[in-house]
C-alpha cells in the first residue's frame, strides 16, 4: 500500500530518498526550513556574483551516474559537466606550487620530476587504490548499517591488514618528498578525519582524486540540486519551502507524523535528512537513541569559516580550484582534531568558478570562495572572521604574487554560528561524522531508528559517511530499508 512519507531537510541524502520512495509509489512531502532547496548546497547570488555556499568538488562521477540510472536517466539529462584540467592547484610557498594533471599520466610524470622513482609507486599505490575503490563503491558503501558482518567478504579478507595500517604510514614508507606526500593525503580530508587516523583501505580516495578527476556542473553544485528536484518532481514529490520542524510525534512508540510552523501534518513514516542529532532534539527524551554524552565522543568532521568575496578584476596566477599548503599542514589537523582551538597558521583552499563559468561572475571580475578547516563548536564572533581573512589574503597575495584585497567589491562569511543557525548542525560541523575506523559502517548512527517505529535518518551522521556521493547512497539505501520494513 502507498504510504505518505515525510522528509524533513532537503539536502543531497534527502533528494535521493525522496527520489527512491516516490519511484516505489509513496506519497512523498520534503519539508525545508530555509528559502531553498539543497541543504548546504545553497547558492549566494549578490551583485552580480553566483557562489556555491557549500560543496564545490565535483567527485565520483560514477556515483551520479549510478543514481540517475536508477531512474533510466543520465546526469547529461539534467546537467552539463566539464572535466577540469588542471584538476586543482597546490601552492606550497612562493613560486612553489604543483598543478595536478587531468590524467594519471602526467601526474605520474609530475611526481617523477620531483622525486626520482616516484612515478612507479605511484602507479602501484594507484593499482591498489582502484582496487580498493572497486570493493568500496561497487559493494561496501551500499550496504545498511544493520551488522557487521556487512563488512566480510572475501575482498576485504584479503585486505584486513589495510584495516590496521593508516593512509599518512602508507604514503610515508612510500614517498620521500613532502609535497607529494601531502597530495596523497589530501583526498581523505574529504571523509573527515586526519590522515594519521584513517585505514589505509581508504586509499579508494585517491583513485577517486587522481583516476576518475575533478569535474565541474556548469553553474555548480545548484546544477546538480536542480536537477534532482527536477527528477523528484517528475516522480511526484512534493516541496514545502520556509517549513520549519517542531516536533516529531510519537504515540505508541510510532510516529504519525510532524508539527511543521504550528501545523499537524500527518504521515505514515518520517525520515529525516537534517542533522541526525538535531532531529533527536524534536523527540521526547525517551524516545532519543543517542545521548549528549555519545554525541561529544564521536569524531566529528572539520567546521568550516568560508569567505564568498567579489572581486572588481581578473586573479592571476590561479586555477578554478586551489590548495594552499605554505604551513604545517599536521599542525593545523592537531589544531582540529586534538586540541580544538583557532589554528595559529591556517591552510585554506580557494576557488574561482569564473575561471570556467564567466557567467558567475560580472564581466572583467572574478568571484572567490575562501574556505579554511576548523575545529567544530570553538568560538565564532565577527572579530575572529576579520583576522583569519586578512590572514590568507596576505598569504594569498605573497604565493600569487598579486595585489587584490583594494579589488574586494564586497566579501561575506559563513561560519560554526551559521551552520548552527542555518542547518541545525551539531557544534556547527560542515561535513558530518567523521569516517574513523570505530566510526565506519554499523558503528556510525542507525538509518533506523531503534525506540520509534516507522522513524528513518539519512545523511552525513549515518552510513556511509560524509560527503555529496555518500549522501546520494545514504538516500538510496534508506529507502531500501523503508520498502523492506514498512
């Protein structure tokens, strides 16, 4: 029997479960707080200027592709990509940088120029990492959450000494040169966790860096949210914007439904796509799984302070997208992950989507998204913001050999405050749980919810893990479970 099922939050996780369940003939509302769709994908359009307010690397290409399949539609259906080449640029100080190839070729060759030997291991380390990749996306990361032994087959037999080695041990018996060593352990920063803490299994990331390549939707990630609401639409779902959640309602230890701005709206399942520990705070005590007590133990993934600025002239010397490694990059994770505190010398990355989309930006300008990793919940105030911009503008400035903070039109930030504020997130986290080894699979918090029938989460705090791609799965693989138990 058809079900009316409602979803609260509208990021990627939630798109893609309101996508899977309507296709199953489910009777699908989506409820937004904010103006627009997308969650954290949000876009900021001012003056001119079009930013992506959140994710801004196109990753896994596959993941997408598999998801529209899923629908017999193709991303071309609802979008336009371009591969980026370069891939990324990493600047490690003045007239010190490396721009990574589109085409594992020429990063082979590039690695080779700087340290002689290096091509061959990193074709070898690139053999294993597809590997690992094939395992992990192919079969792992579209499992449940719901028992260990998910996690056993033969493959990952065979791989059980990855479990207990790390990415950063890996990369250092293998390679000599910093530089390069810090461009094989950048692509995990994207699970969330620091290098010296994630499994060496996950070296699936670099495979995903350098095999598959950065891609670009046209006008950005709003491209990529369009579309799958376009799909969702198609299917029948429906979108309720400025829809603020007050409570989930809970009788019988079953929910029949939300209070949406004052309202009652009635539904035989409610899944929720906001933040995981957020939504337990609109239930009852008794009915919350996860104590505060669990919640400040688990690793989180980095916040972020992000600057969308506008500038009156063209920036040199850069590409769309931009590591800047000039500091102790090990330092700033300890400043993260160990001791929480505004970093003493921050690494930021910055992107410039005018480089490949002129329309983002007026005629003769360019648009710059700044972004710099913190520790979650630490103090945010307007005086902070200020110091940490003018911070990476002098370092940006002296790498890139260029004068523009007179050329800023205007700047806004975003940061913990705001994640709050906007997203409900928890200490004001940008991407989630992190994808620790005690924080991976059935270890991470359940799709289902164990004290409330017919209650379902989805998203970056649950399986897989942080993250645009896992969230396409995480909506997949809720709705899978709502078919089978409901």
């Amino acid at each position: 029997m058809n079900k009316n099922i409602s979803i609260i939050g509208s990021g990627f996780s939630a798109l893609s479960a309101a996508c899977y369940l309507a296709k199953d003939g489910n009777n699908v509302t989506v409820y937004e707080k904010n103006s627009t769709i997308g969650g954290r994908a949000r876009q900021l359009i001012k003056s001119g200027f079009t930013f992506d307010m959140g994710p801004s690397w196109y990753w896994m290409p596959d993941i997408f592709e598999r998801f529209f399949a899923d629908f017999n539609k193709k991303p071309s259906d609802y979008y336009h990509l371009t591969k980026l080449s370069p891939a990324y640029k990493v600047f490690f100080g003045v007239d010190n940088f490396i721009a990574i190839a589109d085409n594992l070729e020429e990063i082979c060759a590039t690695f080779e120029e700087i340290e002689t030997g290096s091509g061959k291991k990193l074709e070898a380390f690139m053999k294993e990492a597809q590997d690992n990749y094939n395992i992990a996306i192919k079969n792992l990361v579209y499992r449940p959450g719901e028992s260990p032994m998910e996690l056993v087959t033969i493959e990952t037999a065979k791989r059980v000494n990855q479990f207990f080695s790390t990415i950063s041990r890996d990369v250092r018996k293998k390679f000599k040169d910093e530089k390069l060593r810090q461009i094989l352990e950048f692509p995990v920063l994207f699970l969330g966790a620091k290098p010296s803490k994630t499994p060496s299994f996950y070296s699936f990331m670099n495979f995903a860096d350098f095999g598959l390549g950065t891609w670009q939707p046209t006008n950005g990630f709003s491209d990529v949210v369009v579309g799958m609401s376009n799909l969702a639409k198609e299917l029948g779902v429906v979108f309720k914007t400025n829809a603020n959640i007050e409570k989930i309602i809970v009788e019988n230890n079953t929910t029949k439904g939300i209070i949406c701005n004052g309202n009652i709206e009635n539904a035989d399942v409610v899944l929720s796509g906001a933040d995981y520990h957020h939504t337990e705070t609109l239930l009852d005590n008794e009915y919350r799984q996860y104590s505060e007590k669990y919640w400040s133990k688990k690793v989180f993934a980095p916040s972020s302070l992000l600057f969308y600025v506008g500038f009156d002239k063209k920036i040199e010397n850069v590409e769309h997208h931009n590591l800047f490694f000039d500091v102790d990059f090990n330092k700033h994770a300890e400043e993260i992950y160990d001791k929480p505190s505004w970093p003493s010398e921050p690494l930021f990355y910055a992107n410039f989507t005018s480089k490949t989309n002129a329309k983002t930006a007026p005629e003769g300008c360019e648009n710059g998204f700044f972004l710099i990793p913190i520790a979650p919940g630490i103090e945010d105030t307007n005086e902070l913001r200020e110091l940490y911009f003018n911070k990476i503008i002098e370092r940006f400035e002296r790498i890139t050999n260029q004068n523009i903070r007179k050329n800023i039109i205007f700047k806004e930030s975003f940061c913990v405050n705001d994640f709050i504020k906007d997203y409900n997130s928890y200490k004001g986290n940008a991407y989630g749980m992190a994808n620790t080894l005690l924080q991976t699979a059935f270890l991470r918090p359940n799709l289902k919810s164990k004290k409330v029938n017919k209650l379902y989460f989805t998203g970056q705090l649950t399986v897989p893990g942080p993250g645009v791609p896992p969230a396409l799965i995480s909506g997949k693989l809720v709705a899978e479970l709502i078919k089978k138990y409901e």
